[in-house]
C-alpha cells in the first residue's frame, strides 16, 4: 500500500488506456497526484480472457501451501493443496481451490 507524499492518502491503482497500451498508474483521489506503476501493456496482457480467472499461476510454489487428504477428479490421487479466494461479491461466500500433489489438477469448490 502505497500513500500519497503530498496530502497522505492512500493511493489507488487507476487503468489509462490508449490505443494499444494500458497505463497503470497510482493515483490520489483527493489531490490528483499520480505516478506511474510499470511499463505499459497490452490489452491482451492487462485483460484475462473472459472464460478464464487465473487463481494462482505455474509459476507459484505451492509447497508452502497446507494440505487436505480430497480425491483429484483427474487422477483419483487423495492428497491436495488448498486456497481460499473470494471470488465472487463481498457477500457471497469464498471460493475453495485445490491442485493435486501428484498431477498438478486444479479445480474449485464453491462454499
């Protein structure tokens, strides 16, 4: 979290978008001070396919993550890693997902 250095509020992340790029920014909702937060991407890059919400990706290690003794749909393995996310509104129950010791399944369960 990041606070604005002239009036001390709290800076939000604000998407500008031109042409092909998608700008991120930090920007101050009270003064209007705003920095930039890293190169531009492209929309393909800042926006996920409609169909798809990556919820951790291959590149995480998961080994610190606990374990629960659940059967993989893919390959009836009886041990798996496990997250929560709230994946849907504020009021709505969290998401429960899990990704196989052995095969690397990932599938949810809904609260």
């Amino acid at each position: 979290m990041k606070f604005c250095p002239k009036c001390g509020t709290r800076l939000r992340v604000k998407q500008v978008k031109n042409d092909d790029n998608v700008l991120l920014t930090l920007q101050c909702d009270k003064c209007g001070f705003n920095t930039p937060v890293e190169a531009p991407l492209t929309k393909s890059e800042a926006e996920p396919a409609e169909d798809q919400i990556k919820v951790l990706g291959d590149e995480v290690d998961v080994k610190p993550l606990p374990t629960t003794q659940v059967e993989c749909p893919k390959c009836r393995n009886k041990e798996a890693f496990w997250w929560m996310l709230q994946t849907r509104g504020g009021d709505e129950p969290t998401t429960q997902f899990y990704r196989c010791t052995k095969c690397s399944h990932t599938w949810r369960e809904y609260s």
